[in-house]
C-alpha cells in the first residue's frame, strides 16, 4: 500500500487546522493532568490506607519524671510498674481494643530520631533526652469510629499523662486527599467532555475540508480505512502530544511535588515512580496512555464512519 | 455486464419512484446512451451502477454480480472497476493534469512505478501529453474533462459511466469529447453515457435507453434522440 498520500495529507491535515489541533492538544494535556493527579492520589491513599489505615491506633503516653503535662495522674513521678498493670487491665477490660503493644522510652527515643531533626539530640544539654520520651501503650483499635470507652477508661488511671489520638489527623489527611482526588476528577471530567467536542469538531472541518478528495477518493474505489487513515493519525498525533506533555508535568509533580512533601511530612508513605508509571500506563485503572488516545479516535472512529461513508 | 431487473428507487418523502420496474441489459463493450428530461432518472440509475445507492426492488447486476447483496467492504472494488465522469469534471484544484491522474492510482494502493507508466499513457489518449503540469483552473473546460475521462480510464476499468459529461461544453468541444469516449469504448470498456445533447446523439448513433418519468420508454440500436424533444 502507497501511504505516501496519507503521510501528506497528515501534515497537511495538521497544518491547515493547526489552531484546532492546539485547542485540542491543550485541552487533552490539561483534563489528563488532573486526571493522572486524580489517579496519582487514589494511589497515595491506598498506599496510606494500607500501612496507616488498617493499624489506626491510639496511643496512651505514659508520666515521665518531671512530667511536662502537669496531669495530677504523674503526681508519683515516672510510671511504675503496679500502675503499668492497672492500666494493661484496663485494656484488657475495653471490649472496644482489639490489641496492644507496649512501647519503652527508650524505643520511642530511637523513633523520634527518625522524625525529628538532630540537633534537638546533640550537645551537652539536648532538648530532648531519653528520659523525657514517654513510654507508650500502641492500642490497636477493633473499630477504628469506636474509642471513646477505652480513652475514658484509661485516661484516668495513675500514670497516663495523655491519650494520642491519631486518627484525627489521619482522618484529616484521607478527607483532604479524597476532596483532592474528586476535586481532579470532576475537573478532568468537563475537560475531556471538552476535548471530546473539540475533537468532534476538528474532524468535522478537516471532512469538509477534503471533501472533493474524499469524493473522488470514493469513486475511484479506495478502501474506507485508507479514507480514515489520515483522520484517525491526526488523532493518534494529538493525542500522543497530549499524552506525552501530560507525562511530563506529572513527572514534575512526582519530583518536585512529592519529593517536597516527603522532606517534610515523613509520617506518610508517599507514592513513588512506580505508581507514577503504572498512572501513566496501568490498564485497570486505564492510565492517560489509555485515556488519551481513547478519547481522540473513538470520536474519530465514529464520525469518520459517518462523514466518508462508502 | 449491467442488468437491471425490474428495478424500482423511491427516494425519501413523497413524490413518484425515480425508477420503475426499469429492465435494461448491456452487453459487454456496449455503448449506450441514456436519454430523456431532466428528472427522468438517468443520474439515479448510474449511481445505482455505482452502488451509491441501494434498488427499493428489483436486482442491479455488475460484471455477473448482485450488487444491492454485495458486502460494504467489497464495494470499493467495484468501483475500481467501473470509472465515472462528471457534468462538473470533479477535478483536484490545486494538483497538476498529472496529479489529478495519479490520485486515483495512489489512493487504491498502486506502486509509484506503475503510476509512473500508466498515468503518461493515459494522458498520451486523451490527448493531454503537452499540459500534463498544468493546474486545472489553466485549462480549458473539454481539456478539463479530458482530465476527468484520463482519471477514469487510468485504472482500465471494465465499465465508463458518463453522467451528461457535455453538459457543460459547447457543440465543437462535445464532439471532441464524445470521440474520445468512442475510442474508449473501442478499445474494451463498456459505456454508458447520460445525456440529453440531441445533437450529439443524432450524430454518433448508438443504442439509445429512453428514460420517462422513471420508466424505460424507448430501447433502440443505433437510435436517434428521438422526436418529442
Ligand atoms: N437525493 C435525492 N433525494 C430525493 N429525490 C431525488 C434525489 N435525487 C434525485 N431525486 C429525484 O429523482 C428523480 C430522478 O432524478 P435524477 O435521477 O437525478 O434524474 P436525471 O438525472 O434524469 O435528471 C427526480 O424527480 C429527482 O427530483
Ligand atoms: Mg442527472
């Protein structure tokens, strides 16, 4: 087969309609942006879910020496081990626990290293020492809604100086992400119904545009896929500029986004190239490889179907 | 090589059929003319050889095969087969004489070497060899149609369908033309030719399909255009 043709009726085809095509290139690079944000974040609260979300836990902060909290439950000093047991009962007694660790000072001292900067550590009088790190109690909730009765049974008690609730702020962090990602997708929504348009459009002024090619062409006996061909590679050209400037700004999302955010809220664990690339060509949920060129030929399939009918 | 059989087309909407129970048989190498007034049916009974349009009732044979039954797919390779002409010559404005030629070979796949050697040939026929790199819009309106018959015949097709293909040319230049479809026709592809020019009838006598309100009023060897006009 001679595709010279259809290679000069590509180029000529994307120049003679040049500002349409843009429109539609800028149109499809911005709805997939957020439609790869929107699957960039359902990426990260699943990964958050799975290491944060199925162990919600609270946790009961134990009196150190000179407890900082004042509580009149620290009136004895450090927390000793009758009242460590008056406790554990407690938490054996709550039918809302489900399990519980207990964690020494020492073990919270090494984490807090991990999370905190080292000068807070270093010199001859640190702002942070091993004594004053409590010890804590991890509960592991049955229900993660259901706390109330365990906090009042424990908070109480002689030696706890305060109860760590942290499914606050992991709540808090679920709900921004989920406002984010049905924020992006409603966003990427109206954009690709856009493109959708745009593209229908195009293909309808490139078919008047060739009009007497495509009669002639039909008369003379060319098949329909070499009608369509150079239709359905404009679309695939668009799309692929689409897609390819779209990779590029979730790539700089990824780097510079993501990156920043693991400097400072390292609590999370943050998604990383791998679900970049899987957003970028994961089949379930279809990645913007997927979506981008879905969205230009399906159109184009469709009208050409109507407008060069044999 | 085209049978009708008792061939009906109702267009949409109301109005009398556009052909009636039309029967008509053209041999192989025939040249025939379909006749009659404006609104009588000609163009409808050429595009349905050219299956741009489906029969209400009735059968449309091509080259052995019923075509209202063929497969959409095979139906470009019909028309390869049959070349058509144009009152209005349906020329590429901003390709050459040569281009406008060869569109019609590319766009069917042939190889640049074959279209290399056909298309000058083709050109040599119809006597255009000297304006092959004009554009249309330099040539005159019988060169303009010559053009069209060269891209019709380019691809040596079994069957010419020729849709009133003088319409738009003086007497002097029709005769050109229709000299042109002669030799045609001599050397293997059946014609057909709708017009309703008397003069051209008159003077080159064939068989002559008269074509009245949708219906085949006249089928005579060697006819001539005939008296109520
Ligand atoms: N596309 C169409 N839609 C509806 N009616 C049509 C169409 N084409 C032709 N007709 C009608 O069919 C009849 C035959 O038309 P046509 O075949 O063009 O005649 P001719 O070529 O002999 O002038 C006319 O009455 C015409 O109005
Ligand atoms: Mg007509």
């Amino acid at each position: 087969m001679q595709l010279r043709y259809v290679f000069t009726e590509l180029r000529s085809g994307l120049r003679r309609n040049l500002s349409m095509h843009l429109a539609v290139v800028l149109t499809l690079f911005v709805s997939l942006t957020l439609a790869g944000c929107g699957l960039l974040l359902q990426r990260q609260a699943d990964k958050t879910a799975e290491t944060l979300g199925n162990e919600l836990q609270i946790l009961v902060n134990l009196c150190v020496a000179d407890d900082p909290s004042e509580s009149p439950n620290c009136s004895a000093g450090e927390v000793t081990k009758p009242q460590l047991q008056e406790i554990e009962r407690a938490l054996n007694d709550s039918p809302e626990v489900d399990s519980f660790e207990f964690q020494t000072k020492e073990e919270g001292y090494e984490k807090a290293k991990e999370i905190y900067s080292p000068e807070v550590f270093e010199g001859s009088d640190p702002v942070i020492t091993v004594d004053d790190w409590p010890a804590q109690y991890w509960v592991t909730l049955k229900d993660p809604k259901e706390a109330d009765g365990v906090i009042s049974a424990v908070s109480g008690l002689d030696g706890v100086s305060g109860i760590k609730d942290q499914r606050e702020a992991l709540s808090q962090i679920f709900g921004i992400m989920t406002a984010l990602k049905y924020g992006s997708w409603v966003g990427a929504g109206f954009l690709l119904f856009a493109a959708l348009l745009l593209v229908a459009n195009t293909i309808r002024l490139a078919a008047m545009a060739r009009r007497r090619e495509i009669g002639i062409m039909r008369l003379v006996g060319a098949s329909t896929l070499y009608i369509a061909l150079p239709f359905l590679l404009e679309a695939l050209v668009t799309a692929a500029i689409g897609v390819g400037l779209t990779a590029g700004a979730l790539a700089a999302f990824m780097h510079w986004g993501i990156g920043g955010l693991e400097g400072t809220i390292q609590f999370l664990p943050w998604i990383d190239w791998t679900d970049y690339v899987e957003s970028l060509i994961g089949l379930v949920p279809p990645g913007i490889a997927l979506i981008g060129p879905a969205l230009t030929l399906i159109p184009t399939l469709l009208l050409t179907r109507k407008y060069i009918k044999v | 090589m085209i049978r009708f059989e008792k061939v009906t087309k109702n267009y949409p909407g109301p109005g009398k059929p556009a052909l009636d129970q039309v029967t008509v048989d053209i041999d192989k190498g025939e040249f025939v003319y379909l006749v009659g007034q404006s609104g009588s049916g000609k163009s409808t009974a050429l595009r349905l050889v050219l299956r741009e349009l489906r029969p209400t009732s009735g059968r449309v044979y091509v080259a052995g095969k019923e075509i209202n039954r063929m497969a959409g797919w095979k139906v470009p390779r019909l028309r390869r087969q049959v070349g058509t002409v144009f009152q209005d010559f349906r020329l590429l404005p901003n390709k050459t004489v040569t281009e406008n030629v060869a569109f019609a070979l590319q766009v069917i796949g042939k190889s640049r070497r074959e279209i290399n050697k056909v298309v000058p040939e083709t050109l040599e026929v119809v006597g255009l060899k000297d304006k092959a790199t004009r554009m249309p819009d330099e040539l005159s309106g019988g060169e303009q149609q010559r053009v069209a018959i060269a891209r019709a015949f380019v691809n040596r097709p079994m069957i010419l369908i020729a849709d009133e293909p003088t319409g738009n040319l003086d007497p002097q230049t029709s005769v050109g033309i229709m000299n042109l479809l002669e030799e045609i026709n001599q050397r293997g592809t059946t014609v057909v030719m709708a017009t309703h020019d008397h003069g051209l009838v008159d003077q080159f006598r064939k068989r002559v399909v008269e074509l009245d309100h949708g219906r085949v009023v006249r089928d005579e060897a060697a006819g001539s255009y005939g008296f109520q006009h």
